[in-house]
C-alpha cells in the first residue's frame, strides 16, 4: 500500500475536463447517498452502489471509446455516467423499478438497481448500430457471472479484424478496433469462471480489459479469506506476459484513490490492447465502500475501527479533491460550488424519478378509486368499499400490485351482483392485467419477425439418386452448406477444430473455411457458453459445442443465469442467437448416457429445446434456428451418428419448424409420446405389440420447448383416450413436463378412459455396459408391459393376460 500520488499528471488531462470529471464523481457519490436514503426510508427495495469505485470508473471511461463493451457488475454506476450510457434520472428509475422502458431503458424494471445494459436492439428487435455509442451488456447479480461471455465479446474483435468475409458487417465493428472492458470485485475473483475466462483470454489473445475493484472484502470476509496470499496481484502473476513474448496477460495494478494514475494506466494500458490484441488486467487495489455493500447491512458490524478511519483517510474523491488543490488546478471555493452543484443536482434526479415513476400509477389508482366509488354507491357492500379503498390510498409508495389486490377485494365484496358499474371494473381489471403480462412477462423469446417459431417451414427433399450416407454425414453437409451461406457463422467446441467434432460432422470444414472460424476449444464448457454469448452479441453466429450432454452441467449457470434471461432482463434490448449443439441419450454409463432434461427444461426457458430423433430432423432445425434470432439448445442422438439416412437434396434449405409434432407411426389403441433416442425403441414396442393385436399410436415431439403449438396430440388422445409418456429422465422429469403440457395445458385430462402413464428411467444414473443401460434406462419390452397393462385394465376380455 503506498499513500504517495503518482506526480505526473497525463497531459492528456486539461482543467476543464478534470474538473468535469470531479464533479461527476459528485453526482454519482449523491446519487449513492440518496439512493441508500430511498431504500431505508421504504421508497425503494433494496439498494447497491458504486460509491468508493468513483475515481477509477472515471479513469476507465476515459480509455472507453464508442463501440467498446463492458461486462461489468453492479458497482459501476460512475463508469456508467462518464460514457454517456446513463444519467441520473435514469439511476433512480431503476432504484424504483420503474416499468417504463422510456425512463429506466436498461431493463423496464426488470432487474435491480445498478444492473445497467446499453439497448443494442431497436423496439423491432433489429440491431443498432453497435459502433455508434458505448455498448453494455445487461449485469447480472451472480458474482464472476459476467466473465465468461468476455471471451465471446473480446473474441469478436479479433474476428472482425482477420476475417475478410466479415468486412460488410459495419455496424457491429470498426476493423476489430473495440476492447471489451470487464469489472469484477476482488472477492468473486475466488469463482471458477473468473480464472477460467482469464485462461480462455489468453489462449485465445481476446482484447479484453478486466479491471478488479478491489476494496478488500465480499461483504464482510476480507481477502485473506477469499484469495491465496490474500494478493490477486501476486498469485495473476503467471500469467503475466514477459518482456519480449507475446503469450500471456499484461498486469497492472494501481491504487484506486490515485486518479492521475488510474487515468495514466487506463489510457496506455488499452491503447494497447486495442492496437496489439492482447488481454490486459488492472488490479485497482486499495479501493473503500464508504455505505458498505449494500442497504441489506452495515459494514460497522465487521470493520475495525482502523479500517473505517484508513477508508475515510483514501476516499477516491477526497483525494482527488488534495490532488486537485495541490495540483493548483482548482481553489477551495471553486470545488466547493462543484460539491454543492453536484448534491443539488442528484436531489432534483430523485425528485423527478419519483415523481415520473408515481404519476402513471397514481393515474390508475385514480381511474380504479372512481369505477370503485360508483360501484360503492350501487352496491350493498358500499361501506366494505369504502375501506378498501381508504386502506389502498395509505400505500407509499403506491404500487400497481396495491392497485391490483383492491380491486379484487372489491370484485369479491361485490361478489353476485351485476350492474354497468361492477361490468366496468372487471372490464379494467382484466385490461390492467394484460398490460402487467406485457410489462412484466414480454420478451422471453423473440416477438415477431425474429422468432424461431415465425420461420417458414421446408420440407426436406431426395431425388431418386439422393445417397444413404452416416448419419453424421448428413449434419456435416448441413453445416458445410450454412458456412459457405453464413459469413458470420463460425463454430467451436472440444476438438470442433482440427479434427471436426468427435463424431466427424464438422471433418475437414476447418481446413474450408479457417481456424477462425471451425476452431478447438479448451476443455472449459462456461466459457465455451460465454464466449457464443458474446459473439452473438456482437453479431456472430455461433455454434458452440458441448461434447455431452453430461458436461452442459458446467455450463448451465451461464445459460441460465445469463443467456436464457437476456431479452427478457432487457425487456428485448439485448439478445444473443447462441446455437448450443450437443449430443446425449443413450450410450453408456453414468457421465455418457444422460438425459438431464427435466432440469434443462427448468432451467432454460429463454432457449428452445430441440431433441431431433436422428441426424436429418436435427440438421433442419439447424437450419431454421440459423434463420432466427433466438438462442437454442439442440440435443443430437449420441449413438446415431452411425445410423443410415438418405441426405436430403435440399440439405442447405429445408426447414423443420419448431413446436411441431410428427406421428412416427397411427394406431387406434394408445398414444406414446416421446423423443429423442426413445422414438427407436417406442417403434420397436410398436411391432412387437402389433403381434399381440394392440394399436400403438407412436409421437415425436421433436421439440420440448417450444411444444406442441398447435394442440396436435390432443387430436390423437381425442381417438385412443390412453396416454403413455416415455422419457430417459427420471421419473418426474421431463415426463412431468410433457403430462402437464397434455393434461393440464392442453386439456387432455377430458378425453383419458385410463390414468395417464409415464415411463422413464430409474431415479440413478444409468450403469454401464448394455446391461447397465437396459436396467436402468426404458427398453422395449417395458412399452409393451406397460401398454398392455393400460388397456388389459379397462378390457380384459380383449387383452388376455400376457405374462
Ligand atoms: C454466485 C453468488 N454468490 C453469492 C452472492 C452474494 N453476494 C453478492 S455480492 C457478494 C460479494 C462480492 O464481493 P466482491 O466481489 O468483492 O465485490 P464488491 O461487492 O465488494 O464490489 C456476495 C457474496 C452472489 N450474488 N452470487
């Protein structure tokens, strides 16, 4: 810890700029104030801030040109203002959760507050021009969450650089000139993804910029808790690249109080990154917290005396304000007026949030007390509405949900009667809950022109001379015909380069179409995810690979956390076409045969789930999710790459549309809904009951999410009225899932004569060898006993006894 300034003042600095920056570092430290006030005085829910971290983010704004892009976490309101990506009207919308997309743009309210996002997508979903302004992707509050799709965002620029091909894509890149800015606190650099994205930068020379704002704690555990030698300087220094290589990480580590540094170490630091492509960490240390981590404590219960008295003594803001006097740039009176200016103009910011975020409330409180009042006066529980309605004007601040609860209170008070007065309240009322669906449910998956489930279907085609080929050589025609169509398609996974994928669909592609484009990957499946995300942000098109479905596991907090809820936490001002491509079901053993989609189902809503039955169903919905802009997950047979299909004359073009159920094979007797891997073995059942006289009615549905659009099972329930569900998920998996989308959504609980049926897997992972498999996955015969059970309970006469 040293305690001098760095003397040289960058020349780069003049007065007027310098002191700009002072004053912002004022409204962003009131900001802070005022928002803590907000939150314990109950007009907001909860608060954090990025007090302390103000003279560093100044520094770094000024290394950030447009058309760069953070990945950064919830303490970087300062940086925020000093790029021009948010103002303080804006800060405190969020702090209120205002709704509206106009005033809180980052995320309509949907997330909390300091959790910023620049809008990359215009309200039709089209993109912006990403070059144009500072760009930031949506926070999100896992600690290091944001670190893997730095991969992605940095990669971009090299890309855009060294691919010739990509030359017409102006809009998302000047020649691979923009850095990709991280921040992360010191604390969560303890995550696997923090030093897994450092790796993965390295390898892969993204020009990334990670700043740490390091104040010495995770809420209350100080470093030597979290960090071998308590020093993330110290234990980075491996990567470090040495003078005269070109391999590696550059470090720098600076003081955070020490603004003519920081600004020295911002500006050179990233101009080089810029020019030579190459990642760089600055570890700003000995950063404070003056409110503590957030509104949920108070960091008195864990800081000592000393370190509260060594944290007011190295407030950035107070030192720079030495600084500057010393510096002779400014006099006392002259900071001073900047200090009251700045209070004064966060206090007149809150004012107008508030104000801005209540009036349209306050309208519908309005507009509801008057419907409510004239049916009061036409109502015999008039004195019952009277006190509902003088309960719901107490609510400070007044929230639609208050709104809301008495109107129901009234529609229950009121409930039997009728009139032109109660018509109009339940009039409103529904029309009030479906603007809160839009407001608060829109944009889980693309609207319109986007969507996945908006693109045309094409049937495949075969000639007379069309091949029977592998199975996997079908997916390689595939995709050799969307490299050559997609310039901005590029692809990547454990031994997706050199070798092509390890069941070859991508064999001899790098050698076509580059190792830029058809590249090897480090065993590192969350930054694999991270690095789709953040091409697809910058407007490639990825395919990222997980090698089995098995290993998704380690990427599944990045899918979940980040990619799945990216449009909906922008409220459709971000989002990332992220084709994930893997290949599970079947083959053998506990880490190798998985069908985890029960959890996938949970967990990825955002993304659509496909489960092609064999390589030429996955090849077209390949194709069709190329033609969208929503991200995808899609889950290829694991032992059907050596099957037999005929390739398709139009493998490049047609089209299998999501959400659409195929019939495999008619039967009159029971309806067997399935997917994936289990279609081969509900056909096999089939024959083998076609010998005892039974009828098995065989459905793919060839996509969990989205499924069954149109209702289609339905129609063959209708017929049969016996349902079978057969899954390689444990019980209550993605068996549950399919019951209530054919029971409960789709109504088929009215047309079953019998209790609806779900086979699947035992609840252990399956053992090994084929026996293993057969014991612990569904097999064939366990169709037929369980068909014939079906229907010899309802008709024994027809159905003898078979075992
Ligand atoms: C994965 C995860 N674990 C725990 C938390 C709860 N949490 C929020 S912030 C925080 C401490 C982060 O400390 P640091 O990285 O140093 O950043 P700082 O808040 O100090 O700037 C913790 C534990 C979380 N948000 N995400």
């Amino acid at each position: 810890m040293t305690d001098t300034f760095s003397p040289p003042t960058p020349a780069r600095l003049t007065r007027e700029s310098v002191l700009a920056d002072y004053a912002l570092g004022w409204r962003s430290r009131h900001a802070s104030l005022i928002g803590r006030r907000e939150v314990l005085t109950g007009k907001a829910k909860f608060g954090i801030f990025g007090d302390g971290k103000e003279v560093a983010q100044l520094a770094m704004a000024r290394a950030f040109r447009p058309g760069d892009i953070r990945s950064g976490y919830y303490r970087d309101q300062t940086f925020m203002m000093a790029v021009g990506a948010l103002d303080l009207d804006q800060f405190f919308a969020q702090l209120y959760a205002d709704a509206d997309p106009d005033r809180e743009p980052a995320s309509a309210g949907r997330q909390m507050n300091a959790h910023f996002a620049s809008r990359l997508r215009g309200p039709d979903g089209a993109w912006l021009d990403l070059t144009a302004a500072p760009q930031s992707i949506a926070d999100l509050s896992p600690t290091a969450g944001q670190m893997p799709r730095l991969v992605g965002l940095g990669l971009a620029s090299r890309l855009y650089r060294e691919l010739p091909e990509l030359a017409a894509f102006t809009g998302f890149s000047r020649g691979g000139d923009e850095i990709a800015f991280g921040t992360i606190g010191n604390a969560s650099c303890a995550e696997g993804h923090f030093w897994e994205t450092l790796n993965a930068v390295g390898v892969l020379r993204a020009p990334v910029l990670i700043s740490i704002w390091d104040d010495g704690y995770g809420i209350s555990v100080p470093s030597e808790f979290q960090i071998a030698k308590a020093d993330l300087s110290e234990i980075l220094d491996g990567f470090r690249r040495r003078p005269g290589s070109d391999e590696g990480i550059e470090l720098v580590r600076v003081a955070g109080w020490d603004y003519p540094a920081l600004v020295d170490a911002y500006l050179a630091t990233a101009e080089r990154v810029r020019r030579d492509h190459r990642p760089a960490v600055v570890h700003v240390a000995d950063l404070t917290q003056p409110q503590g981590h957030s509104t949920s404590g108070s960091h008195e219960r864990y800081k000592s005396k000393e370190r509260l008295a060594w944290e007011e003594a190295h407030d950035g803001l107070r030192r720079m304000r030495q600084w500057l006097l010393a510096e002779g740039i400014a006099g006392e009176s002259e900071l001073a007026a900047i200090e009251a200016e700045a209070a004064e103009a966060a206090r007149a910011a809150q004012r107008r949030s508030w104000d801005a975020f209540q009036a349209p409330i306050l309208e519908e409180e309005r507009r509801f007390v008057s419907l409510a009042s004239a049916l009061a006066g036409a109502s015999r529980a008039g004195a019952e509405i009277d006190a509902i309605l003088a309960a719901l004007g107490r609510h400070v601040p007044m929230l639609r949900r208050h709104v809301l609860a008495a109107a129901h209170e009234v529609l229950i008070a009121t409930a039997g009667e009728s009139g032109p007065a109660r018509a109009a309240l339940l009039d409103w009322v529904r029309g009030n809950e479906s603007e809160n669906r839009v407001r608060y449910s829109s944009d889980l998956y693309a609207e319109g022109a986007g969507s996945a489930l908006a693109v045309a279907p094409v049937a495949a085609t075969w000639r007379e001379d069309s091949p029977t080929v592998n199975g996997f050589e079908v997916l390689h025609a595939c995709f050799d015909a969307a490299l050559a169509r997609l310039p901005n398609l590029v692809a990547f996974g454990e031994d997706v380069g050199h070798l092509g994928d390890v069941n070859q669909a991508f064999a001899g592609l790098q050698a076509k179409y580059g190792a830029l484009r058809v590249s090897d990957t480090g065993i590192r499946e969350a930054t694999i995810m991270g690095q789709a995300i953040g091409l697809a942000l910058r407007g490639l098109r990825p395919i990222a690979e997980i090698q089995y479905l098995d290993y998704v596991l380690y990427g599944l907090q990045t899918l979940s956390d980040d990619l799945a809820s990216l449009r909906y936490r922008t409220r459709g001002a971000q989002a990332a076409p992220v084709i994930v491509r893997t290949r599970g079901h079947r083959l053998e053993g506990i880490w190798h045969s998985g069908s985890q989609m029960g959890a996938l189902l949970s967990l990825l809503r955002g993304l659509w789930i496909c489960v092609p039955r064999n390589m030429t169903q996955a090849a077209g919905m390949y194709n069709t999710l190329l033609a969208a802009d929503d991200p995808a997950i899609v889950i290829e047979v694991l032992n059907g790459y050596r099957v037999k299909e005929r390739l398709p004359a139009n493998i490049g073009d047609f089209r299998v549309p999501l959400g659409a159920p195929e019939t495999l094979r008619a039967g009159r007797d029971v309806t067997l809904v399935t997917y994936g891997a289990c279609c081969r073995i509900a056909l096999d059942a089939a024959d083998l009951l076609a010998r005892a006289g039974i009828e098995l009615e065989v459905i793919d549905v060839q996509t969990l999410l989205p499924f069954d659009r149109e209702d289609s099972i339905l129609a063959s329930l209708k017929r049969t009225g016996r349902l079978v569900v057969l899954d390689e998920d444990v019980p209550g998996g993605a068996s549950a899932f399919i019951l209530q989308q054919l029971v409960e959504r789709q109504g088929g609980f009215w047309w079953l004569d019998a209790p609806p049926v779900t086979l699947t897997a035992r609840e252990h992972r399956p053992a090994y060898g084929s026996d293993g498999d057969y014991f612990s996955k569904p097999s064939r015969e366990d169709v037929v006993v369980a068909v014939h059970r079906l229907l010899r309970a309802s008709d024994p006469a027809r159905f003898p006894e078979l075992y």
